[in-house]
C-alpha cells in the first residue's frame, strides 16, 4: 500500500493544481527520464529522434522556469545543473527517482511565497522537501516539477519554559529541539527513529511518532500551531500559541497531510518536561505470537509504557551486529517495554510489567540497570534502517519473502484499480520489482550505517 499511496500522492500533490500543472508539464515535455526506456522501446527506429526532441523541449521548459524563479530568488538559491540536484532525485523510498526540472533553497519566508507563486502561475508542481528521510516516496521530485528544499529554515525561534513550548522553522531537526530545550528540563516527546537528521516540517507532514508515542502522543498531539503558504503563495496558518483557538481546529487537517495542503514555515510545539528516571524491560519469547499477545496483555492490565516495541528474530541479528546491545540472539522475538516518571513510579511499574511479562510467556526478563544501559536496548530499534545496509547480500533473502508476499499483495491490488493511468501503474510495479528483486542494501543504507557510525 506504502507504494501505492506514494504513486498516487505523486499524482495529486498539491491538488487541484498539481494534477493539472502535471499533466500540461507531461503533455509539454512528454515522458521524463523515469519513462525514456519504456518509450524508446515502443518507439522503435523513431527512438533517438523522439528522445533528442523530449530532452529538447525538457532544456527549454528547465531555461524557462529557471530564468522566472532567478527573478525572484538569489541565484544560489536555485540548483539546476544535473550534478547539483542529483542529491535530491530521491528521498528514503530510493526504488523511486526522478532528476527535477530545479531544486530551490529559499532562506525567507517572502522567498518561499515568490517561489510558490512562480512555480503556481508556470503549473510546475512543488515538493516539498524537509531532510529526505520519508520512507513513503513523499519527497521524491516530479521530473517536470521543482523541489522547494527547506534546509535553510533551520532556526530555533523560542524557547518559553514558562508555557512549555516553542517555536522553530520548519527545517529544525527533530532531536535539536529537545537538545534545545534541555537546559529548561523539558523535550520534544515524539522520537521517529530518524530524530538525528529528519525536520519538524517532515514530522507535521507525515504526523511523525517514534517509540514513545504510546504514552505522549504523535506528532498531531504535539502541535500547536503550523504556519506556511498555499500552493499558490498564499499564507495560512492553522491552530494557535493557546491550547484552544476560535473557529473549526484545522490542525488536524495539516498534520499528516504530506506537504499536499500547504508548505509549512514554523510551528508551535509543546514541550514535556523529562521524567526523572526511566528503565526499560528487555523481554525474550519463543515465538512472535506470544509476543504479540504480551503487548495486548501489558494494556489490558492497564499499563500504558512510556515506549514499547518489537524486534523479531531477523532484525534483532542484524541490529546486534551493528550496536551489541546484548540482545538474545535465540529468542524468537523481542519485546523492549519502557516506565519512566518518578523513581517510585518507576519501581512499582516495572514490577507490574516483569509480572505480565513472565505471566504472558517470557523467557527471559532483563531490566536496564541505569541509562546507557537503557539507551543500548533502544540503540537497536533506532539503528535498524542503517543496520540493514551492512547486510551481506545474501542476508537479503531473509527480508526478501517477506517483500515477495508484499508484491504479490500489491500487484493483486493494482489490477483492482483499473482507473489508474497506465504509467502509474508500470511505474509502481517497477518499484515493487526493482525493490524485491535485488536484495541488496541500497546505497542510501550503506551511507546511513555510516554516517550513523561516525
Ligand atoms: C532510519 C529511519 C527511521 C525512521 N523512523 C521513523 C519512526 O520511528 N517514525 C516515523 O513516523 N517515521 C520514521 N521514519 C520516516 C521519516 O523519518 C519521517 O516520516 C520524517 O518525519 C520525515 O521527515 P523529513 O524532514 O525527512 O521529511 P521528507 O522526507 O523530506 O518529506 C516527507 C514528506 O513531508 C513533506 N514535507 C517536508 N517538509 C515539509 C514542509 N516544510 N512543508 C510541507 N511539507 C513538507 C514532503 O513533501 C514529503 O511529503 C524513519 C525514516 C528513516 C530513514
């Protein structure tokens, strides 16, 4: 479905105006670079000629939009010189890539209205772009489109310990902000394991949780108030500083819409203030189901952990490689299960987990003894998409049943939509085969193991 929804979120970003704009920017420069083979193929002798006119017509599509926005933007701010936009041709979804006609990178609020209503009045469609980590294909560019990157907007507005909240541009990374606001003993609660690099832009867009949000929440329940422009430049602004605001509480509209409503700028989010300690239970089960069961067992009794997570067999080894967390190698599942909040707290909840726990089936329990210990058991299931990239190829063949299932699904699913247009359709089920088929860590998992190490 992941795949699916990406191949129509493509299709209808930015509404009414996306659609169209794509079409007339499909019909202007005919098929782009994801398409050139499929085409040259059905084209026969033809080929050459047709490619050379595509590309043609791409160059002056490119010069004229490129000439419109570098009226309104300073000429660094605007990338369009196939080495410079290459990096952002994909976002985390990398069976997905298409080469923009320009990336920009506007620093102003007044830049990214200009941007919005050059590219509205052109019919260019726009992505959004926060740091590229989406696993749903949201940031990857239209090959007729432009990609607005909002890597410049990467300052910490306010901090206001006196109401718990602050304001941040929408390039601020998810994990400066609680870094940000440490020093006041207070943190952003939602943690998506990408805290490191992915932007509060991103996590409103995707209503981003992490292993914490059981207990505090996604995204949507740590806003305030979102602030940004219509596609067309207009600027708008949902939810408000206070807890309440007058008229309807669009904020949830905003939230999750994935970038389609609007470019968002700034936003309000609360603060929690840090619990004074916190543990975790690392719980080993001989098969996936008594785990799964313990999960619904922890909240019947009532117990809402502050972060509960399973790791199965499969990924628990390929974790273990990475982090050495000491995880059981020979359990079938893992089961990690968090109390935070006063000592006392804490002490009265972990004895009421271990009791479910050892009633659920667990056969082993093992209890962080303080915090680097506790951040060690977590290490594993926030290092598990750059864990994978150090994978043999091999190894593959593990995740690959799993994926092939997966294909079988959706490739069922995509004769039921006979309204999708045919290029959608070859285009999603080229993703699906080029992402079963290889079973080889894709470069951008081979960087991230990296750039986690390091
Ligand atoms: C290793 C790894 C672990 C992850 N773990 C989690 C997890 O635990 N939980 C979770 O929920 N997700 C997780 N993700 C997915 C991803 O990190 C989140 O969806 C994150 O919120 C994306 O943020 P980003 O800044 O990278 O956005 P991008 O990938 O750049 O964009 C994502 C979407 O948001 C839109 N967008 C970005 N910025 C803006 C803006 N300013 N205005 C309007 N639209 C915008 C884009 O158009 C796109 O549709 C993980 C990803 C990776 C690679």
């Amino acid at each position: 479905m992941y795949f699916l929804c990406a191949v129509f979120r493509r299709r209808f970003a930015f509404g009414e105006s996306y659609s169209s704009a794509a079409d007339s920017v499909i019909a202007e420069v005919g098929p782009g670079v994801m398409h050139n083979t499929e085409m040259n193929t059905s084209l026969g002798a033809d080929a050459p000629r047709a490619a050379a006119r595509t590309e043609t017509s791409r160059d002056e599509r490119q010069a004229d939009v490129v000439a419109a926005l570098t009226a309104v933007l300073p000429r660094a701010a605007i990338l369009c010189r196939h080495e410079d936009t290459a990096p952002y041709e994909c976002d985390a979804l990398t069976a997905y890539r298409a080469s923009p006609l320009a990336v920009v990178l506007p620093e102003t609020e007044t830049q990214v209205a200009a941007a919005l209503k050059i590219c509205h009045r052109m019919r260019v469609p726009v992505i959004a772009r926060g740091a590229g980590t989406g696993l749903s294909g949201g940031a990857t560019p239209h090959h007729g489109g432009v990609v607005l990157s909002l890597a410049k907007f990467n300052r910490i507005l306010k901090i206001d310990a006196g109401t718990c909240t602050a304001v941040v541009q929408c390039g601020v990374r998810n994990l400066a902000i609680s870094e940000a606001a440490a020093p006041y003993g207070l943190y952003y609660a939602p943690d998506p394991s990408s805290q490191i690099a992915c932007t509060i832009g991103g996590n409103v867009a995707e209503n981003s949780g992490g292993v914490h949000c059981l207990k505090y929440g996604l995204t949507l329940h740590n806003v305030l108030r979102v602030r940004g422009f219509m596609v067309d430049g207009e600027p708008v602004e949902f939810g408000s500083e206070a807890l309440d605001a007058a008229g309807l509480d669009l904020i949830s509209v905003v939230v999750g819409s994935e970038g389609m409503l609007a470019v968002t700028t700034e936003v309000t989010v609360k603060l929690t203030p840090k619990p004074q300690l916190a543990r975790c239970i690392m719980a080993s089960f001989d098969d996936i189901e008594s785990a799964g069961a313990a999960v619904a067992s922890v909240i019947a009794h009532g117990i809402i952990p502050a972060g509960l997570e399973l790791m199965d067999k499969a990924m628990t080894a390929a974790v273990e490689a990475f982090v050495h967390a000491d995880y059981d190698l020979g359990a079938a599942a893992i089961l990690l299960c968090e109390s935070d909040g006063t000592p006392e707290e804490v002490a009265e909840e972990i004895a009421r987990m271990e009791e479910v726990l050892g009633a659920a089936g667990a056969s082993r329990i093992e209890v962080s003894r303080d915090e680097a210990q506790r951040l060690k058991f977590w290490s594993g299931r926030k290092n598990a998409f750059p864990a994978s990239g150090l994978m043999p190829p091999d190894a593959g063949n593990a995740f690959l049943r799993p994926l092939q299932n997966f294909r079988r699904c959706a490739s069922s699913r995509l004769t039921s939509i006979r309204d999708a247009p045919a290029a959608l359709r070859t285009c999603s089920i080229r993703a699906i085969s080029s992402a079963t088929s290889s079973g080889v860590p894709s470069l951008s998992h081979r960087r991230m193991a990296a750039a986690s190490r390091s």
